[in-house]
C-alpha cells in the first residue's frame, strides 16, 4: 500500500496563487504517471494535471496555461503550481500515482477561491 501525504490547500483570493505538495511513501520513480484530480460540490472529480515519467505532461482545458505540475526528485514530491486562481477552481484537489496498473490516492486538500 502506498500513502500520500498532501498539504498546501487553504482559502486565497481570486488571482491569487497557491503551491500544492504531495508526498509519497515509496520513491516516485517507481510510478509510471503521477498526477492531480479535483471534486467540486456535486461534480464528477476530475483530472487537473497529469506527469508520467518519461514524456510530456497533459493538463485539463479549464487549467493549461496557469496550473504547473513538477516533481523534486530530491524531496520525494509532486507539486502543482496554481496562479491566477478564480472561484471555479474551488474544489478537493487528491494527488494521485499509478504503478503498474494500480492507482494510489491521497486524502484531498481543500483549496477555495473566493473573495
């Protein structure tokens, strides 16, 4: 069983930018794609952002241009950058990993956008 660890959420303004952190159990170069969902109130959860480990990341239409998802190998973590945040991106974001088929979720963060 693999255990992500998530923090960074909170309340910001819109416009405002905010530095999600997800840390797994095991190394992350033993997961074949890594990446961040997101649950709004009575929505489907979602991908936000998507790294695999060899290969471009990919990133929903609603996000491309000021979400950023990376990884420190170093630090043994995952980010997503979030800027110019506006009231829609209001949601749960999870962090998840994938290694041979079997995807891996963390607990969710809460991020809202409001003013």
């Amino acid at each position: 069983q693999v255990h992500l660890v998530e923090s960074g959420g909170g309340l910001v303004q819109p416009g405002g930018s905010l530095r999600l952190s997800c840390t797994p159990s095991d190394s992350i170069f033993s997961f074949n794609v890594m990446g961040w969902y997101r649950q709004a109130p009575g929505k489907q959860r979602e991908l936000v952002a998507e790294k695999p480990n060899t290969g471009s990341s990919r990133y929903s239409n609603s996000v491309t241009g000021r979400f950023t998802i990376s990884r420190d190998d170093a630090q043994n973590t995952i980010y997503l950058q979030m800027n110019n945040l506006k009231p829609e991106d209001t949601a749960v974001y999870y962090c998840t990993v994938n290694r041979q088929g079997n995807a891996y979720w963390g607990q969710g963060t809460q991020v809202t956008v409001s003013s």
